[in-house]
C-alpha cells in the first residue's frame, strides 16, 4: 500500500514539474505588440458646469469667452465682458481611443481644469467634442465628474482630499467615428518587443516558425519580428493572432542596475555579476550645533554688548569593513556582502558607482 502511495506521490511531482517546464517563459502577448494594433489619443475643450462655487469665475477670459459663446449657439446673446460666474470650469478631456472601437461604443474620459478652478466636484461636463491628431472628431464626451475627493475652505482653515480639479467620468465619450483598417485581410503581421533583445528575438522567431510548421517568421531586428501569413490563414488573421499569443519565450535581457539618486532607490537585476573585488565603505559624520556668547563690557566703558557665535562642531568616523566579493557570484551573494559591511540604499548608489570605475561591474549601470 505504502509502495501504491509513493508511486502516486512520484507521478504527481514529475506532472507538476513536467507542467511547470511547458509552460517556462512568458507569453507572446505579455512581451509584444502587434503593429498596428494600438491605441490613439483624442483630446477636447470643454465646460464644467453645476459647480458648488468652485469654477473659474471672472478672471479667466477664455472661459467667459467660451461660455459667452455657448449660450450664444444656443439662442441666448449675452456679451462676454458682462459673465462673471463661480459654477463653471474651463477643462481638457482627454481619451484613448481603443484599437478597433466601433461607432456606438463608450469609452472612459480624464477631465482636467485648465483655469483657477478649486474643485470640480458635483459637475458637469457640457457636450465635448473628442479629436485625433488629424483633427477629426472621433467621438463626443459628456456627463457628471467624479474626482474621488474634495475640497474646503472656511475662515482661513482648508482641507482637502487627493486632487479635486481633476476628474473622470466613466463611459463618457461616445464614439461617432471608427478608424479603417482591414486586419482580416492583411498579408504579414509585425510583432514589436517590448524590450528590444537579439536574443529573445531569435527565440521568439523559432518559436513561431515551429508552431507554424514553416518558415513564416523572421527577426528584421533586435525588436521586431515579422511573420507572413500562411495560405491556412488567409482571410481569418484573428485565428493565427489567437494561436501565436499564447506561445511562451524564454526572454532575455542586458544585465543592469538602475538607480535613482534622488530617492536612494537601488533596483540590481538578476543577471548582475561582479569581477573578484574588495569592498570597504566606511562614513564620516560631521554634526554642527549653533551656539552663542554673550559678551558684555567692563562698567562705565565704552564697549558694547556684543554676541558671538561660537558653534560645536562634533566629528564621528564609522570604521568601514573590508569584504572580499568572489567573481561571477549571483546577486543574492553580492547582496550579502554589501549588507555585511553596513551599506545603506543610498551608500549602495556610490558603491555601484566605484565597482564600475574599476571596471569590476558586468552590467550596465543606469542612474535615473
């Protein structure tokens, strides 16, 4: 019986480990894009209206103007110097528009305030009409403003919540115009890599030429791949799509370490390896405490009452260790031996820094 169990526990674990080899590495559509198939950016000008006297008011001349304009198209003359109005808000909608959106679909819009607006809590968008970069309209925006927040000033004493002149309006934008493009009936799909890699490219390439069966794949370059539309496919693209994005590649990448030298952040990826070095950091600590003298003259001269700083200055060195970093070692090795000798995330920054002056770093180091 015992025999049946383990047989049945050995089985299991070479499934488990059979599974988790076929599906290594990460799947086409988690490390490209497919040209053309993408997102575009709409943007308009709009009013805010309904707002509890937070808008721009008087001051600002383009949103008189364009309310002034406004009411005009809708039959009410009013002259533009004579609006002065806290309720509404001039603002800019922006928007993506999805790839392959449909006239009638929605989509979600980010409305911003342009003007001295302090809130645009409780309003609402006026009809915006949406353009692309070729100045077309695309779709039109309209409906009540969610910010998520607030915003209260009374007798000198505020208070305020994330970022109340700026807001969404979920499903607001109604789109009138599609963009043409026939995918069915394209002749060669062109994947974009992400992270643009020789070798993850040749990989990927392999990868789709064994699925195929053929050779219909080949790498153009470092990060893109091209694949040509095999006879089986032609006029039904979004099968072959389908069936290529779920493959699974090893991806490959440079060795780098990136840090930020304004937050001391330190990010050291896995393929970082060191040349045999030693490490020493110590630091110097030099504090500085104002103080002052008060010095006062001999009775019935002429002196005067005088103050003289006279700062303590108070010098302390950390006595730095010394450890010895093998080559070729794996970054959780390099991590131990700088955490031995103390090295803070921001000391980390000035430590890459000399490892690679000495030439000692095989990785790129990049400092944001």
């Amino acid at each position: 019986m015992k025999r049946w169990i383990s047989t049945i526990l050995i089985l299991s674990l070479a499934s488990l480990l059979s599974q988790g080899t076929l599906h290594a590495g990460s799947r086409l559509k988690d490390i490209a894009t497919l040209k053309g198939v993408r997102e575009n950016q709409l943007v308009g000008y709009g009013l805010v209206v309904g707002l509890d006297g937070t808008g721009d008011g008087g001051s600002n001349k383009f949103t008189t103007q364009s309310l002034a304009t406004m009411l005009n198209n809708l039959g009410v003359g009013i002259d533009p110097t004579q609006v002065s109005v806290k309720n509404v808000a001039a603002v800019i909608v922006t928007a993506y528009l999805p790839p392959f959106a449909r006239m009638g679909a929605r989509m979600d819009i980010l409305v911003s305030s342009m003007g001295d607006a302090k809130s645009l809590k409780g309003g609402t968008l006026l009809l915006t009409p949406l353009k692309g970069a070729d100045g077309k309209v695309y779709a039109v925006a309209q409906g009540p403003v969610t910010i998520g927040g607030f915003s209260f000033e009374s007798a000198g004493a505020s208070e305020k919540k994330n970022h109340p002149t700026v807001g969404t309006i979920p499903g607001g934008a109604t789109i009138e115009r599609e963009l043409p493009f026939d995918f069915a009936n394209i002749q060669n799909l062109s994947y974009a890599l992400s992270v643009p890699d020789f070798t993850t490219a040749s990989r990927l390439t392999r990868a789709i030429n064994r699925r195929l069966q053929g050779t219909f794949a080949t790498a153009a370059d470092s990060g893109t791949v091209k694949v040509e539309v095999p006879e089986s496919f032609k006029g039904n693209v979004v099968s072959l799509v389908a069936e290529l994005e779920s493959l699974r590649v090893d991806t490959d990448r440079s060795a780098r370490v990136v840090v930020n030298e304004r937050t001391g952040t330190v990010v050291i990826g896995e393929d970082v390896r060191v040349s045999t070095i030693a490490i020493a950091h110590g630091g110097l600590t030099i504090s500085i405490q104002p103080d002052a003298v008060v010095s006062q003259p001999n009775s019935f001269s002429e002196g005067e009452t005088v103050v003289v700083p006279t700062p303590e200055v108070e010098t302390e060195e950390i006595n730095g260790k010394l450890a010895v970093v093998p080559g070729g070692v794996p970054i959780r090795d390099l991590v131990k031996a700088l955490n031995a000798i103390g090295v803070s995330p921001r000391d980390l920054i000035a430590v890459f820094q000399a490892i690679q002056a000495s030439g000692a770093l095989q990785a790129e180091l990049e400092i944001i």
